[in-house]
C-alpha cells in the first residue's frame, strides 16, 4: 500500500525545482530574510548547532587542558613555580629541564634501546598473531574453543598475578628440566656444563621469548583482532590458491596476508606503543637499571635542576611531567604518519562500537 501511495504521489520535477528557487530569488531581501531565518525550522537547527558546539568544545576542554598545562610547566622556570601572577603561560621561558633531562638521564640511550625492543617485539607479535589468528578463524581442530577460551583469560588475568611466576621462570631459565638433568650426573663429570639453568633477565630475550609464543603484552587482545579480522576474509581466495598448487604456508604468506596489511599496521601500532610505555615487563625482567636505560626509566629528577626551595612539589611535579612528554613524542609522530592505517584496522577489526 505504501508503495503505491509512493507511485502514485506527485514527483518534483527538477524543472519545478529551479522555478521555485528563481521565484524566491526574485523577491524582495526582507521577504527572503524572514522567510529563511525568521522561522521555527531555523531556530531549531540553531540551537542544536549550538548545543553541539558548546558540547563539544566543553570535552576538548577536558582533554586538551591536562596536556596543555604539563606543556607549559615544561618551559617554565624555576621561579614561576612561585609566582602567583604565573598560571598558564611561562613568565622565564627556560628550556633547562628539557636539556637536564635529555643530558643527566641519558635520553638517547633510553630512545635507542627502546626503539629496538619495541620494534622487534611489535613484528614478532604481530606475526605471530596474525598466525594464530587465522589458524582460530579458518580451521577446525579438536579443542579450538577450549584453546580460544584460554586466550581470552590472558586479557582477563591481571599481569600481578603473574609477576614472581614469570621472573623465576626466566632468572633460573630450563627447558623441561634439561639443564638441571644434564648439570646434576650425566655429564658433569667431564665438567662440560657447569649450570643447571640459565639467567635470561636483564636482556630482551623474556620478550622475544614471549613474543614469539604469542604469550606477550596484550596479545591475547590482538590475536582475538586478528580472527575477527580473517573471519571475514572470503573462503573461496584460499580454495582457489589450494586448487593452484598452494600449501597452507604458501596460501597464508602470499595470499592472505597481503590483504590484511592495514589490519597487521594496527596490531603493529598498538604493540610498539604499549610495548613503549611498558612499566611492568620491563620492571620484572629488567633489574639492572645501570645497564638497561628504557623509556620508563628516564622519569627521575635530575640532581643538576635544584628543587629544594619553597615550591618543591609543583617543580618536581613538572620535571617528571616533561620526562612524560618526552617518552610520548616519539609515539605522537608515529601516529601522525600511520593514523589512517591505524583507523582502516580498527574499522575492519569488527570490534569498533
């Protein structure tokens, strides 16, 4: 019935169209103001314009004053901190914390070895993701939803819990006990293995190790991405690719991943970020801070800036915000570049909304 009613219903032609808008052109300025401002219509879509905008610019302000005013304290100086006239911009611009920091708590070290561990975790984590995340979206096996269960329970279980597990596990690092059975009697004798495990702290082997197992920061997150990903991925590009000769390796390499490249650069971009800000890891497996400086790391005081006067906690409280900036400016460019990679993962992840 609608539909006919819709048929049979008058169409505005597009003739009658530019008749109308030349009929109202040709009237005089007050009929034409009255018409188009001094109406219901008007005030309506006004005001929620205007409820948007000042909707909008109350949340900006929300976000973006936090940031603005650890940017400020950054380049004020020592006596701004006690001036009451100061608030939101630096009376004596200095850029001594900035350099202090840079100098006394070795940025550059700090910059390189993080880069590094964040880029080599990040690729392992997303192959290997990528990996079994398809292996859960493709394939059928015995077990697959009791194995995928146990993948939601490491987003579930706090890394806490974990902490002296992880630690011991690599401090006194064995295989199924092989070092321990080879040091206690088969071979000691000729003095050829003089341990009974080994000491992986201190190094970037416990995250590459877990990196490569799949077993690393968030990565039950990113290979429940990934399947959601490849379960849309269409059967018949596989079925194809098998019915050409194509082993399973072969097919995955070569046909599926080179159409998951933005959904990889996601995954990407979220392990080498939170592998970048990691404080957790790099605390249980990095005890000696003298000898491994990472990103976290460099949040300190330097001794050079003296804090010992009236406005103690403010100044200090600023230092450590400008070592917080520093440690974020890297991922601010990265994110500028990869931004619209970042945006077509999310969107095809099927976990937006």
């Amino acid at each position: 019935m609608n539909a006919q009613n819709t048929e049979n219903a008058p169409k505005v032609l597009k003739e009658s169209k530019n008749k109308i808008k030349v009929d109202f052109e040709r009237t005089d300025a007050w009929t034409r103001f009255r018409i188009k401002y001094l109406s219901w219509h008007f005030v309506g879509t006004l005001a929620w314009w205007l409820f948007r905008f000042v909707l909008l610019l109350g949340i900006s302000y929300v976000i973006l004053l936090p940031f603005y005013t650890k940017i400020a304290s950054s380049f004020m100086g020592r006596d701004d901190f006690v001036d009451a006239t100061v608030k939101m911009i630096p009376k004596n611009f200095t850029l001594d914390t900035y350099r202090e920091i840079i100098k006394e708590n070795k940025y550059g070290e700090a910059l390189l070895n993080t880069t590094i561990l964040s880029v080599v975790c990040a690729l392992l984590q997303t192959l290997m993701c990528s990996l079994i995340g398809y292996g859960f979206a493709k394939y059928n096996f015995k077990g697959k939803k009791y194995i995928f269960a146990l993948v939601i329970f490491t987003m579930i279980v706090p890394h806490t819990t974990l902490r002296l597990s992880m630690f011991m596990k690599f401090r006194y690092f064995d295989i199924f006990g092989i070092f321990k059975l080879l040091g206690g009697g088969v071979i000691s004798s000729f003095k050829v293995l003089k341990f009974s495990s080994l000491e992986l702290t201190n190094s970037f082997t416990p995250l590459i190790l877990l990196s490569l197992t799949g077993l690393g920061f968030k990565n039950g997150l990113y290979i429940f991405m990934m399947r959601q990903f490849f379960n849309g991925v269409p059967d018949e590009l596989e079925e194809s690719a098998y019915i050409d000769g194509c082993s399973t390796f072969r097919t995955f390499f070569q046909i599926v991943l080179p159409i998951s490249i933005p959904m990889m650069i996601t995954i990407f971009l979220f392990a080498f970020s939170w592998q970048w800000t990691d404080n957790f890891y790099t605390k249980v497996f990095f005890t000696n801070t003298k000898k491994w400086i990472l990103m976290p790391g460099i949040v300190k005081i330097p001794k050079t800036l003296d804090t010992n006067y009236a406005a103690q906690n403010l100044y200090s409280a600023a230092i450590r915000n400008t070592c917080s900036l520093l440690i974020i400016a890297p991922l601010i460019v990265v994110y500028l570049f990869c931004q619209r990679y970042l945006v077509q993962g999310i969107e095809r992840s099927g976990i937006v909304g």
